[in-house]
C-alpha cells in the first residue's frame, strides 16, 4: 500500500502533529486537505504545503459546519484527527465543571462528529486515525480531564473499529511532542519540560512532531490493524 494519489482530510492538519501528516502524506503523493479554526493559519499551512494542497477553515465544534464540510468533500480515502487545544490541569478541587465539559467538545465530540459525518464517504480501503495521548494510560495529579479524554477516545476507537467495519479506525497515542500546543507555557517553564523529559525518556530526547506523524502513515498504509490503540512515546511508560 501507499498513499499515492490517495485523498486525506486531515481535521486540525494545519499545526503540529497534523501538519506534520499532511507533510509526511504529501511526500508519499497523497492530496491532502487540511481544516483548523484559524484562516491564517490554514493559508500559512497551505503555503507550507505548497502542491496540491488544499484547505479550509472550520470549527469542528460545530456539527453543522462539520455536516456540511463533509458533504461538499465528496469521496475521500483516510481521515485523520489531529485538532486539540491546550489543556488547563487543575486538580479537582479546582476544577469547574462548565469548563471541564467543554474540553470534550473539540478533542472527543469533534473527533465522534468527523467519524459521524465522514464515514459514508470514506472509499474501500481507506482508514481513520485518531489521537489520544499516553495521559490516559500515565496521568499525574491534576490530569483527571485530560486523561479522561484520552482513554474515552480510545474506547471510541475500539467501538467504531466494529461498527463501522470493514473500515478501519486507529488511534495515535503520543508522549509530550514538541509543537504549538505548548505555547502558553512561559518559554522556561517549556524548556524546563522538554529537559525533564528528555532525561526521563529511553530515547534521550522529545519528540518532534514529525517522529509522531510517521505512526499516522502506518496506520494509514497498513491494511489488516483495526480498534488499535499506537502508542509512541519514546519508552516513557515503561520508566
Ligand atoms: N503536543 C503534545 O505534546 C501532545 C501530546 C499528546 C497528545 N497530543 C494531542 O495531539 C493532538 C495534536 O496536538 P498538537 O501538538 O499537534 O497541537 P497544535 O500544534 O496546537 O495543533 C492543534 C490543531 O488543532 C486545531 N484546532 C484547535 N481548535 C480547533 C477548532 N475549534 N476547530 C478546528 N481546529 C482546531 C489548530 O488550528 P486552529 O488554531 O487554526 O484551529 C491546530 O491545527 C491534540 O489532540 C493533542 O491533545 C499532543
């Protein structure tokens, strides 16, 4: 298998991980589409892209903006959900349940509005990956939203794999990768992140996002994984 000439939507593809995808599906010859909430960022991206590419700004909280999305894409061949915004941990004390809810809304809700709305128009073949993070599986105190998160997306995946079968539905599980989604950390306390991982991790360094993306082409190309969970974490839940 291989993605030439192979149609991708990539849901979020215009930062980090996502754009990291289209880049590593562009250089196998696939057309990539890309959608995010920021027009400038999505031209930005497209002029990263440069090619084929296309793209368009969308909400993916919106269900009907996502409903029509999809309907005019027409047929495509592997979806691909990488959209996420940074996490406030708080501990539960802390923690308002307004806003906790409303962290479901772009990482779980829109990845379940995607699947919803995409599938039918998914061709023989074709895939979708979704992501997670190792937070589901490794938490720490303060992170009971976002491994909630984690671990439900995960279950989807598995539920999707049989309900949606033949097609299969895959999930990217990554350690701390570094991408925009930090970027409201103070450039110190980043720093201070990255270092600590890189100590902690057998690997001896933090992930680029390109080092996620190629699990992303895997599962793509592969043809017999299904309701899996890829997990790619430099070895940080084994230490
Ligand atoms: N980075 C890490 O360390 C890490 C670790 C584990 C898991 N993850 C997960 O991996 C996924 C990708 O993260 P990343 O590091 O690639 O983050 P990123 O660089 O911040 O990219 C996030 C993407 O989501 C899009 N997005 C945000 N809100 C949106 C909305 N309402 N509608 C449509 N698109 C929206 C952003 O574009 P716009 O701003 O244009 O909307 C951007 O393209 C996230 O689910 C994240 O939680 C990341």
């Amino acid at each position: 298998m291989t993605l030439q000439n192979r149609k991708i939507i990539i849901l979020g593809g215009t930062s980090g991980i996502g754009l990291a995808v289209a880049k590593a599906a562009a250089a196998e010859g696939a057309r990539i589409v890309v959608a995010s909430s920021n027009p400038a960022r999505v031209a930005d991206a497209l002029a990263t892209l440069g090619g084929s590419a296309s793209g368009q700004s969308l909400d993916l909280t919106d269900e009907e903006a996502m409903k029509a999305f999809f309907e005019e894409t027409g047929a495509f061949d592997h979806l691909v959900y990488t959209a996420g915004e940074a996490l406030q941990l708080a501990p539960l004390d802390g923690t308002d349940l307004a806003t906790a809810r409303r962290f479901f809304e772009l990482r779980y809700w829109g990845a379940f509005s995607a699947a919803k709305h995409a599938h039918r128009l998914i061709r023989p073949g074709g895939s979708i990956v979704f992501t997670s993070g190792v937070a589901g599986m490794r938490p720490g105190p303060g992170w009971s939203v976002a491994a909630s998160i984690c671990s439900a997306m995960e279950a989807m995946t598995r539920a999707l794999a049989l309900e949606l079968a033949p097609l299969r539905v895959n999930i990217v599980s990554p350690g701390v990768v570094k991408s925009p989604l930090w970027r409201d950390m103070t450039t110190e306390a980043r720093d201070a992140l990255y270092e600590a991982e890189a100590r902690r991790l057998p690997v001896g360094h933090v992930a680029e996002p390109q080092d996620i993306a190629s699990a992303y082409v895997y599962l793509m190309n592969q043809t017999y994984a299904t309701g899996q969970t890829l997990v790619v974490e430099g070895g940080g839940l084994l230490v």
